[in-house]
C-alpha cells in the first residue's frame, strides 16, 4: 500500500487548499516518508509508518498513531526559542540581583548558564554553497549539483531542479524555506544532524528545489535521499491538525495553555 494512503487521519470532505505532496525515499534502507506542504505548513507521514510530524504555528506535533496519541513542542522555531531564554534570562537577572548573598552565587551561575545557552543557538555554522558544473538525472528530470562545505569539508551535494519544472514545485519550495525556521526540521526532514539554526541557513541560493541529497563524512557518501512522486493537490485542512480523539501532551518544558 502507498505510504501516501497508509495513514488514513484526514476528512477527504475537509477543506482543502493548494499545496503539494511527494516522497523521500533513502535508498539501501527501504525507507520512505511522504510530505505535504501547503504554505508554511508541513507534515510528514515517517517511514515507519506509525509517526507522523506537523509543523505549524511555531509548533511541532509528534503523532503517534499506534498509541493514538501525541506530543506538542510549543515554540519550536530558532526565533521562538530565542524569545524564550530572552524572557528567562531577564527573570533569572532579576532574581540574581535581589537574591541574598548566600544565594547569589547560585543565581549569577543561572544566568551564566542561560547568556551561554543563547550565544551557542546565535553561533552560526559556517556553510558554504558551491555551484559545481556537474549535472545529473532524477526522477527522469535533469538536476544541477550544488555541493555544501562545512569547516573546509564537503557535507552535502544537493541536485536542484528549477522549482518551475516540478509539479507544485513553488509550494514545495516554500515548505523547504518553512522548515528551515524549526530547530529540529533537519532531523525529522533528512534524519541527520546540521546544527542548531536550521534546515540549511542560506537555501535560498539554490535557486530550486534539491531532489537528490546525499550526506558526506571524511569524504565518504554516508547516505543518499531521493525525492519523488510531486503531486500539485489540495490538501485538507485535518492534514495539519491532530486527529479527533488523540491524546496531545505538552512537551518537556512546554507551557500549557501557551499560544499555539
């Protein structure tokens, strides 16, 4: 069965707006997880078949769908998180200031603690774009390759193709763009790790979309990911919203009843 139609949480009756749907596939893995991108909201159906992400409104929905239930990451995106040890920061000042002397040392520890927090999430990871002179073939649909540098070595090669030749692909592109705004968009988007900040800081310079990514380490490819299968399509609402009945919990260190 399609993993398009394998997690059946949506209304077909809902309402619908324009999007775009496709697959990325890991090759030698048998793995596949399906997208939809409407705006800047995204979902993914995970390759095991049971886990699905939505990323909307600053947040993060884990559903697990065998356990008919979730979690909510409140304020998910770099700017969130950073208005957030903002916001502690000031209250652990305030509270360093007053506290008494038997306390303070513990209080000014607090505050070292979080001004060192928010200087590591604001370091950016220095990455550069390269444009190479290489072409390859995807999908059937030619792509140019752009390799990702990292500290003086290769870790990405991404192979773009013109968002105009892809179906959706204008949706598909501002999905990319969306979810480099969420911390954790690169784990749940390729399953590895790029740092802190985002997706991939500067995409935009691809001019397109990547519909072949492959991850380098000491030279070596240590995975390839594919795209496929773009479908310009509505896409109902209920794709971005938890399933009725399904138990959401607050995250760790999420604040209940926070704006969504």
């Amino acid at each position: 069965m399609s993993l398009r139609f394998a997690l059946p949480l949506l209304l077909l009756s809902a309402p619908a707006a324009a999007g775009v749907s496709y697959l990325m596939s890991t090759r030698g893995a048998a793995s596949t997880s399906a997208y939809f991108v409407e705006g800047e909201r995204v979902r993914i159906n995970a390759s095991d078949g049971k886990t699905v992400y939505i990323f909307r409104d600053q947040s993060i929905t884990v559903i697990d769908t065998a356990a008919r239930s979730g979690q909510l990451l409140r304020r998910a995106t770099l700017e969130e998180s950073e208005r957030q040890l903002d916001e502690s920061l000031q209250r652990m000042q305030t509270l360093a200031a007053s506290a008494p002397p038997e306390q303070k040392a513990m209080a000014d520890q607090g505050v070292a603690t979080i001004l060192h927090i928010r200087e590591n999430n604001r370091r950016a990871i220095p990455r550069d774009y390269r444009r190479t002179d290489r072409t390859e073939a995807s999908d059937g649909r030619p792509c140019r390759v752009w390799e990702e540098w990292e500290g003086g070595a290769k870790r990405l090669e991404l192979c773009v193709v013109p968002a105009s030749a892809l179906p959706g692909g204008a949706q598909a592109w501002a999905g990319f763009k969306a979810m480099s705004a969420y911390l954790h968009g690169a784990v749940f988007a390729l399953g590895i790790e790029v740092g802190p900040h985002s997706l991939w800081p500067g995409i935009e310079q691809l001019g397109g979309v990547p519909v072949l990514i492959r991850e380098f380490k000491d030279g070596r490819v240590l995975g390839e990911s594919q795209l496929t299968g773009f479908r310009a399509e509505a896409i109902p609402e209920s794709q971005f919203e938890a399933p009725a009945g399904y138990a959401i919990h607050e995250g760790p260190g999420q604040r209940p009843g926070a704006p969504q």
